[in-house]
C-alpha cells in the first residue's frame, strides 16, 4: 500500500482498545493524542498497589479465541505472560460445584426431589412451549431460560444470579444475554453431558480453552501501550474528559475536552491541514452520541438515552493467611449473599501478594448512587462476611484491612429491545466519515481485554484505507452481542 500521508488521530478513551489502536498508528507515524479522563491509562484493565499488595479490577483470565492475539501478548510480556489451569466453582444450593456446570455436580448439589421436580418442570414447559405459541420464545432472557431449564431450576438459579449480575429483573433482559453467556444450552445438555462425559464446546467456558495471566497483573500490558505511543511521539492527556464534538457536512471537526479547569478543543485534520483527521471512540457509546454537538437526530438521541450500563463496587479484603477459596473464581448464585462472585488474587499469581498473604476481590453489582454504591467500607465488608462466616468460608480474623474500588460502566445492561438501538446508534455512527466507536463500551459489549486489543489492531488496520474499503460494525459486533 506504500506509505501513507500522516493523520491528525483523536483517541476517546485510554483502555485497552484505545491505547492499542493508538500504539499500531504511532508506529506507522501518525500523530495520535490520547484523552483520558482518569488520572492513568488502563480503564478497567489497570493493575494498582496497596501495602505491597497489586490489585486487578476484578478478574482478567485471558482465554481469546485468536491466536493472533495470544501470540502478540506473547512477544511482548515473554515469561510474565503465564499459562495457567484455570478452575470456577459455584456455592450453589450449599455445596461447592464445578462452573459452568458439568452435569453430574448439579445433580448430586440438588435433593431427588427437587431434582424430579425439576424434571417434571423441565418436561412441562419444554412441551408449552413446543406446542402453545404464546409460551414460545419472545426475546427475553427469562422465557429463553425457561423454556431450555424448565420452571423450577430457573427459580433455583438464573433468575436470581441473572437478577444480582444485570442488577434487573431477569425478564427485562434481551435473550442475547443467555445465548451468549449460558455455556450449556438445557437441562437436556446438563444429562447428555452425564451420560456421555463430554461437554459441548463455548466460548465462555474456560475449561475448554488455554488460559493465561500477567504475573504482575492485567495492567501490565496497558503499560506496554502507553510507553510505546509515548516513545513513539504520541501524547496522552490525563484527567482530560471530553466535553463535545463538533460535527459538519457527516465529519468530526473539532474534539473539545476539558483538562485542568480549561477547555481545550483539537482540530481533526492532518498535519498538512486536510481533512484526513480521525476521532476513534472508546468511551460509552450512548455519552459518546450525548456529546455530538451537530445534527444528530431525536430518534438517535432517544436510543441512546435509553442504555445504560450497571456499576459496580470492588471490595478488596486483604487476607493474613495464603489460601482463601481454593479456586480463582468462586460464584454465589443465593440471595443470602450480596455479591456475585470471589476472585482470588493469589491463585490468579502468587507474585500479586505478598509471601504466606492473600487477597480477595468480591464483587458487587449496583447502580451508581444508590445504596450500594454509596455504602462506607466498613458497612460494605461486614454485609459481605456475615454470610461467609456463616457458611465457615472465610473468617473475620484471617482479614488485616479492606478497600473498595468503585466502576461507573461496569457491564452494559442488556435490556429487551437494546439491539435495536444500537442498530440505530451505529447506522448513525457509520455515516460519519472520521468517527469510528469501538472497545468493550463503544460498542456496548460484553468483550474481555483480550477482545479489546484485536479491536484496536482491526480498527487501526482499516484506518488507513478506509474510504476504499471501511470497517463494518458488522463485523466486530456478532462475536460480543448481536444486531
């Protein structure tokens, strides 16, 4: 393709996809700046320190599907990249299974009782919904689940996970949640699984997949990002927050943030003052449209007023003992406990804390500014280890401190009907020439860091040529979540 005129590119967003579409274009000599509303890069993906501790936000298991991507992470973090045996159990019904689900550990974890009536349940609604056209699937979480489960098993277990995740009623969930989260597909595939031993390959079941983890933590490769933009001539702008762009003629003009109690504002040309300048977004793609100064239609704007994401609070509790769970993940499916699943930082690398000490993260799902999200914590820690103790998990004298961190956009919420507006966000978004939105929340998907970092290498790869052959949301879309 020979070598290209120098572009003028405007990053929104310092996480992982941002920094590594701004790492591909320094390197092929563009000028790049980089917003970032925080005072360092990472977004989600950063690794912190605390009393000789590091601390991941939430768990990061990297198990891509791409090759590509593994081998590059590979070539840059060498032996600190670690291949590691990757286990989740589940606290359900008392008893400590396997997750995603197996088969015969659900079965044994449940009573013969319950488990006909789950049967029984199962038998009936699989029939309903065969033959009454008004139980049949409708695009909702709960009747999907229902109708593949049965009845009883859904009361039993998604309902109240799902519930205690999204942080909404299950039934106001889009069904894309269960087809692309739910590792098995029925009750059915639960006993086939059983008799055969063989589990149906997904994507979401980290069994079936090589999974690797940074020693000294996620934020790590991140920080090959930024060094490299940094080395290269790119500039990256901290507690910098986007306040608007400009729009004219289907084109960004002008990126406007505010830094240091100053408004600042970017031209989005080239070096050459043409008009081959870029804006690649990372930010939530609903504040993203917020923020479009220019014609941006009412139908558009009510879409994206219309999504939104969960929050969550991280509660870090500093242990004076090595073993905790026994397993990286542990999940909590019953209401008893307020959280939805334990992540232990010593199991992910024993590098992450200190000799003969551990550390745990539960997470929490909330809405920013309710309750939850507001609680000190000190409250935080006492609601999550009454049940812990009670169920002899974890006891309030093996703890020496706890903190909390707290994530705005956490997960985005599914809602039923969501695909349908962002089937109208992007058709928006695609008709702008130089505004292209992708990562984990441009997208408003479900992607891991592993995803975000082949995003960022697709959306700087098309970069370039994009009037000869442009980059399709259609194609980054369908892995995460469908439209």
């Amino acid at each position: 393709m020979g070598l290209r005129e120098p572009m003028n590119v405007v990053v929104l967003g310092g996480g992982p996809a941002g920094l590594c579409a701004a790492w591909n274009l320094v390197q092929d000599g563009h000028q790049v700046t980089v917003l970032e509303k925080q005072p360092v890069c990472g977004g989600m993906s950063i690794t912190f320190e605390r009393g000789g501790h590091r601390y991941d936000l939430g768990p990061h298991n990297i198990h891509s599907r791409r090759k590509s991507v593994i081998n590059f992470l590979k070539s840059v973090l060498g032996d600190d990249l670690v291949k590691h045996d990757f286990r989740a159990e589940i606290y359900f019904q008392g008893k400590r299974i396997q997750y995603p689900f197996a088969g015969v550990d659900v079965l044994a974890a449940i009573n013969p009782l319950t488990a006909a009536s789950c049967a029984l349940s199962f038998a009936w609604t699989r029939a309903r919904s065969l033959f009454i056209p008004s139980f049949r699937d409708d695009g909702r979480y709960e009747t999907w689940v229902v109708n593949r489960f049965g009845k009883r098993f859904y009361d039993m277990f998604f309902g109240p996970y799902s519930e205690k995740v999204w942080g909404i009623p299950p039934r106001e969930l889009s069904d894309i949640v269960a087809k692309k989260r739910v590792s098995v597909a029925s009750l059915s595939e639960i006993v086939h699984a059983v008799i055969f031993k063989k589990q149906r390959f997904h994507p979401e079941n980290p069994r079936l997949v090589d999974n690797y983890y940074p020693r000294k933590g996620v934020g790590v490769i991140c920080d090959f990002f930024v060094e490299g933009i940094k080395k290269g001539g790119g500039r990256i702008l901290n507690s910098a927050e986007v306040e608007s762009l400009d729009m004219r003629q289907g084109r960004v003009t002008t990126v406007s943030y505010r830094r240091e109690e100053a408004t600042e504002r970017i031209e989005v040309t080239s070096p050459a003052g043409s008009e081959r300048g870029y804006v690649l977004s990372t930010i939530p793609v609903n504040d993203l449209v917020r923020k479009l100064d220019g014609d941006v239609p009412a139908p558009v704007k009510a879409a994206a007023a219309e999504l939104d994401f969960t929050a969550e609070v991280l509660l870090y509790l500093d242990l004076k003992k090595p073993d905790a769970c026994g397993v990286p993940l542990l999940y909590f499916s019953d209401w008893e406990f307020p959280f939805n699943r334990v992540y232990d930082i010593g199991i992910f690398s024993r590098d992450m804390v200190p000799e003969n000490r551990n550390s745990l993260c539960i997470e929490i799902t909330c809405t920013k500014g309710d309750d939850t999200w507001r609680m000190s914590d000190a409250e935080l820690a006492e609601r999550c280890l009454r049940p812990l103790e009670r169920h002899g998990l974890l006891h309030g004298g093996d703890i020496s401190g706890c903190h909390t961190r707290r994530l705005e956009h956490a997960y985005p919420r599914f809602r039923f009907g969501y695909e349908n507006r962002l089937k109208l966000l992007f058709g928006f978004l695609e008709n702008q020439s130089n505004l292209i939105s992708f990562g984990r929340q441009g997208l408003f998907s479900y992607a891991n860091v592993d995803d975000a970092i082949w995003m960022g290498f697709e959306v700087a790869k098309h970069l370039g040529y994009q009037k000869r052959f442009p980059l399709s949301m259609d194609e980054l879309l369908p892995d995460y979540i469908s439209t």
